[in-house]
C-alpha cells in the first residue's frame, strides 16, 4: 500500500493550506468569540474545488480520489474544527452519501449544485431522545398521495441555520419494525413548515453553526425520497462511514496544530534557565503528539484506500475515528500542559484546540460505541453485509 502523495495532492495540500493561513488563522480567535465565520468563506471554498473534492467531475466535483478528501480535512482542522466540520457535513455525510444512494434525477438537482457549492447539503439523523440509538428516533413521514408528509424535529444539526438542502431520516412504517421502518429524505430549506434554531453556550466548535430543524406537516414530494423504503438505516450507517473519515481525517489536523503550538512555545519559554523543550517531561508529550498524528494518519489513509476501491470499510473507519478523537484530544490537553497558565487563556490558541478537541470524541459515534463496535468484530459478533449500493469505486488514474 502506498501513501506517498501523488503530485496532484501535493498541490491540493499545498493550496488547502495556504488557504488555511491567509482566510482563517488571522481571524479564528475573533470569529470563536463572536460564534461565527465570515459566510464569505463558504465562495472561497467552493473557488478552490474544496466543496466537491472527491464528487466526480460530471457532477460538478473535483474528481480526486477519498484520501484527497482526508488532505483537505485535514488542513481545514489544522485552523479549526468549525472549518472541517462543514466540509464533513456537507459533502462526506450529504453529497457522498448523494453520490452513493441517488437516482439521475436527484444528483443532477442536489449533487450538481452542492459540489458546486452553488448550495450547502446537510444531515439531519440525531434528535433530542435519538442518538446513538437510533431507533429510537421520533420524526415520521406518512404517504399522503404525491407526497410524504413529515412531521418531528432534529437536534445538534451542524449548519442548521444556513444549509439549503438537508438528508433526513424518519419512520414510514410503524416503530416496531425499528430500522427496518426507517426511509430517508432530502428535505429543502424553503419547504413550508420547516424551521431551525441554533443552540448556543457550546462549549467548542463556537464558530460554526449548530442547533435544531423541526418540521410541521412538511409535504416532501415522493420524488425526494432518497433510496427505497426502508432503506434509511443503510443510508444513515453509509453516510456515517464518510462522516467518520472525515472527523478522523480532521482529527489529525488538530493534532498537527497542537504540535506547531507546543514546539513554537518550547522554543519560546525557559525555565531553570533553558527552553522548556529541553525538559524530559515536556519532550514525553511532544513524542506523544507525533506518535498519535502518526499512527492516526495511517489509520485514515488505510481506509481511504479502501474506499478508492469501493470496499466495505465500517471497520477500519470506525477504528480511525476512535483512535485519532481519542489521540487528538489527548494531544490538545499535553498543549495546553506545556503552555502552563498561558495555556488557559485566550492569549494562545490551545485553549480554543481543547474545547473543540471534545465534540469529535462524542458525534458521529461515541468512543464507547466505536469501542464496542471493534470489541464485536474481534470477538466475531459483526460482520459487515454487503450493501445493496456499494461506496463509489474512484476510477480517476492512480499516481
């Protein structure tokens, strides 16, 4: 397996980044404080191809590979989760999972647009009594003629406020089916009887929008339902098998900033009389911030692999994703460490690295869900199936 950087990702790591430098870093500190970005971000983004990177080029896209997707997570992280958190939505968690379930029709009206970045996708699946159980999930959708008529709520939805398109899961059978009653939806903005409403007091993540949707008797046209009937609970895992790859792919961003953190600070602070990089105790976590990007990196672009091949990956990618959250939010703790008092203030970004370090551990799977869920692949309780609809092999030329 090789992992050296073609010179096409090269290029696209180089341009992520120097995007990341001149568009975010400057105005983070000040944009966390106030809870929000500049939505002039979301154009620049879209200019550079970063809204569609792995979405084929008929559709709008980039037409690079899903390690590619990783490279530009990765960078965005490296200036904040707010910034990678929308690409995971939008495009790992939507347009992927567009990309994968989607008649003609539907891409060509969704797709299009959204790897454009023409129009903001995003998911809606957790609500307040639902999350990492999600049958037990309360928003509906009943048969009405031409329509579904869709009724409940969603709650920590990213993007809730500024998202044009939303993929949403609700039951059209009865519960009892569990997630065999389960179907999935693309619900727009401009339905009637669709609201949302952003939560505040976060704790991270203070930059970019998160809160609820409800939906009051919406009439989504039949022709907006995304795969068959109770197919929703298929879509929903496939999509968080993007989603994850992108949080793991981030989480190793964040790591990579709290090591340029902490070494430019060793080389800046002396204490009994030489830099505090000197100091054994300090070097330990420094070495534990490169073993975890490291051995996180290697986790993400192994199942990156695999999904270039339209492989199965809910193993490898759930292990990704534990494993670079866990190293991640350890790796933001040790910063803030070496910092000392300074790491507690504002003054230096590892405050801002810790609080936002925590939310990856908790969405898109638990640690103690993904724990569970490699527990029971070791021990032989799970087995992946194969899907009905298979994650898009990359056909592009492998470098």
């Amino acid at each position: 397996m090789n992992f050296e950087f073609s010179d096409e990702q090269k290029m696209l790591r180089q341009t992520a980044r120097d995007f990341v430098d001149k568009e975010i870093m400057p105005y983070m500190a000040e944009w966390d404080e106030k809870g929000s970005f500049d939505p002039a971000i979301w154009k620049k983004l879209a200019d550079l191809g970063l809204m569609g990177v792995c979405v084929p080029e008929e559709y709008g896209g980039s037409g690079m590979d899903y390690n590619s997707l990783a490279i530009v997570c990765e960078e965005l992280e490296r200036g904040d989760t707010t910034f990678r958190t929308a690409v995971s939505v939008h495009t790992g968690l939507n347009s992927m999972t567009l990309m994968q379930w989607a008649n003609e029709d539907q891409k060509q009206k969704y797709l299009v647009p959204q790897a454009k970045g023409e129009k903001i996708g995003a998911f809606g699946l957790t609500e307040p009594g639902a999350g990492s159980d999600v049958a037990a999930m309360s928003t509906t959708a009943k048969k009405d003629g031409d329509y579904y008529i869709l009724n409940g709520q969603k709650t920590w939805i990213s993007l809730c406020d500024v998202a044009d398109n939303f993929l949403v899961f609700a039951y059209t059978d009865s519960k009892d089916k569990k997630h065999k009653g389960i179907s999935a939806f693309i619900v727009e903005r401009t339905m009637e009887g669709f609201s949302s409403k952003g939560i505040k007091g976060k704790l991270g993540i203070r930059a970019g929008n998160t809160g609820e949707i409800f939906f009051d008797n919406i009439k989504v046209p039949k022709e907006n339902l995304l795969g068959e009937e109770g197919e929703g609970f298929k879509i929903a895992m496939s999509a968080l098998d993007n989603g994850r790859f992108t949080v793991a792919a981030g989480a190793c961003g964040l790591i990579q900033a709290c090591i340029e953190a902490s070494v430019n600070y060793c080389h800046e602070r002396e204490t009994f009389g030489k830099p505090i990089g000197k100091h054994q105790l300090v070097q330990q976590m420094i070495a534990k911030m490169e073993a975890g990007y490291q051995m996180s990196r290697l986790l993400v672009y192994r199942a990156g692999e695999l999904k270039n091949k339209g492989v199965r990956n809910t193993r490898e990618t759930s292990l990704a994703k534990w494993q670079a959250c866990d190293f991640a939010n350890q790796a933001a703790d040790d910063a803030v460490q070496i910092h000392g008092a300074y790491g507690y203030s504002s003054e230096y970004p590892v405050e801002r690295y810790l609080r936002n370090s925590k939310a990856p551990v908790i969405y898109e799977g638990t640690r103690e869900i993904h724990t569970l869920m490699q527990a029971d692949y070791v021990l032989g309780y799970r087995k992946d199936k194969k899907l009905n609809k298979m994650l898009p092999a990359w056909s592009g030329e492998d470098k």
